[in-house]
C-alpha cells in the first residue's frame, strides 16, 4: 500500500500526485494543511524531521524530497514510463529537474507566497502564528518561516524572479516546436509544470512573449492524470493557493 502526505496539488506535492496518477498507481491520501503546521505534528516528523511535504511510504519504506520520490518511483513502478530510453534523453529530463530544484521552486514560491500571504492567514492571531512558528523544530524552516510571516523585501523578489529568466528562456525554446521537454510527456514536465502553472497566477508578464510556455501549460494541464491528481486536493485552483515553500537558495 503506496501512503502519500501531501497538500493541494502543486509545487512538490503535486511533482509526486501527477506521477502516481500517470503511472496509474493507487495510492491513500493523506492531506496535511502547512498552514495550520499539522507537517510538524510528531508522526509526521518521525518520517520526515525537516517537517516538509510530500512524504511517501510505500509499504514501510519512506521517502522524501519530491524528486527522489518520482525518481523511486519511476525505478519500483517502470510499467508506465516517464523517463526517456535514450541516455541522453534521460540526462536531459534530469537537468530539468535540476533545475526545477535549485531554482525555480524557491523563485516561485517566493512570489506566490508574497501574493497569497495576507489571503491565506487572514483572520489568524498574530501572536499564535509566531508561537507555532517558534516551536518548528529545524532551524532552517523555523527560520524561514519567520521571514515569511511579513512581506519579502522587493530586491528578494527581483532575484527570484530574474532566477527564472533563463530557465524560462530555455523551456521556450525547447517547446517551439515540440508538445513535450524531452520528447516523450516526461518527469521532466512534471516537474517543470507544478511550479510554472502559477506564473498566470502570480506574475502573468513572464509568460507575455512565451506562447510555447503558455500553450504547454494548457496541453499537462488537460492530461486526464492531471485532472484526476489536481482533485485530490481540496482548493478550486491549486495554483491561486500558497504557503512558505523552499527556502532561498537551498542548495548553496
């Protein structure tokens, strides 16, 4: 039995949700509120001690990081493929990943969270926030946590947002005359779209001279899987909804 603890269906969570429903996998769904910290509760930190979404146990073996559960996946579960046979090809879709880890998910939840902070903790009592913020066990998501309870500063903002400048460049240029990144619908695409499917959302320009970009949106957007993962949340439109994703520059 594949036990999933997720959120709604975008950014890491989804990267796992729309892999297990292209590969036609069942799975229990746990749904876990971030914003109501219910990722740091005890079990969950048991599994995952940096208290961060999703979490996968796959009959008593659990994995983390969203990456490395579609990775694990694609190995245990090869019936439906979503990497490419050539090596190259499958060198690519890692690169994307890559990418979609070291840059793109920082950049864009940054400016999703600056857009849906005051919508999401609206009516919530300061003070209580602080102290569910200050009993977050790791350091580093207590801290960003804390700098995320109060606007981003505009140059934060800019970096984000000029981090995803070339990437975009390249996916644009990758899309111009194919419907897929690598080929074939791939890992690489899913990763890529759980975060660029808020752009409409939260910054509409960067998709202004990119119709490629736009025109891929809509085409994972109508894949069948997609649809059905996307449901399994509980938000009309995943990608209007946020909370304090990966910190800036993670990786070093």
């Amino acid at each position: 039995m594949i036990r999933l603890y997720h959120w709604e269906a975008h950014g890491a969570c989804a990267r796992v949700m729309f892999c297990l429903a292209e590969k036609g996998l069942d799975y229990e769904s746990r749904y876990v509120d971030p914003l109501a910290f219910e990722q740091h509760k005890p079990e969950l930190i048991a599994l995952n001690p940096t208290g961060q979404l999703p979490i996968l146990d796959d009959a008593g073996f659990v994995c983390v990081e969203a990456t490395d559960i579609c990775d694990y996946l694609e190995e245990a579960y090869p019936a439906v493929a979503l990497m490419p046979e050539a090596v190259v090809d499958r060198w690519r879709v890692r690169v994307w990943q890559k990418h979609v880890d070291e840059y793109v998910a920082a950049s864009i939840g940054q400016l999703a969270w600056q857009q849906a902070r005051t919508t999401m903790f609206a009516g919530r009592d300061t003070a209580a926030l602080e102290a569910a913020v200050a009993a977050i066990a790791d350091k580093g998501r207590r801290d960003w946590w804390k700098l995320s309870l109060v606007p981003y500063p505009d140059d934060q903002l800019d970096r984000a947002r000029e981090r995803l400048v070339p990437i975009l460049v390249a996916a644009e240029e990758a899309l111009a005359h194919a419907d897929w990144l690598v080929g074939s619908f791939s890992l690489a695409d899913i990763a890529l779209y759980a975060y660029l499917a808020f752009l409409p959302e939260v910054a509409a320009d960067l998709l202004a001279d990119r119709p490629a970009i736009a025109a891929w949106i809509g085409r994972v957007a109508a894949r069948p899987a997609v649809r059905t993962a996307s449901a399994r949340g509980t938000a009309a439109r995943p990608f209007a909804v946020a909370a304090p994703g990966q910190e800036e520059m993670r990786w070093g």
